[in-house]
C-alpha cells in the first residue's frame, strides 16, 4: 500500500490522532469517539495494523490498538507531532 492511501481516509487520520493523544484504546472506545460504527473503525485499525503503523493485543476478547514499536509507527507518530 502506498503512503496517500494510508493518509487518504478522513477516519483513518482521526484515528492515528486519538491513538497518538490517548495511547491505547479498545476499538469500541474509538469508534465512539470519532463518531464512526465499530465494523468501520475496525476495519480502518486492521490496515493500519497490516501497514505497521499500529499494534493489537488480546484482553479477553477485547482488542486494544496502540502505535506500533516500528519505523513507519514513529514517522508517523513525529508527524502528528509535530502538526
């Protein structure tokens, strides 16, 4: 995947902002948040996953998503940053 289509999306980009803001979240705690279905939201986490750029783990059955410990993680952690 390119670098546009990871920042194309408008949910996408609000996503990495609250995850950069707030750390971990639970992906109903997103969806919630940016005002979005859980189905969508998921499905925004799980590019962002394939991409690198964030992590999940397991808590029961409850996903958490937080920045992943990679190279294209912080580029874009020092992007937001500094925007």
């Amino acid at each position: 995947m390119e670098f546009e289509d990871v920042f194309c999306s408008k949910t996408r980009i609000r996503i990495l902002k609250l995850l950069f803001n707030l750390g971990q979240l639970n992906t109903s705690d997103v969806a919630h948040r940016i005002g979005a279905n859980y189905a969508t939201t998921l499905g925004h986490l799980i590019l962002l996953e394939k991409e690198g750029v964030v992590t999940q783990h397991l808590s029961g059955r409850t996903k958490f998503f937080r920045f992943a410990n990679t190279l294209k993680a912080q580029a874009v952690m020092k992007l937001l940053e500094k925007w």
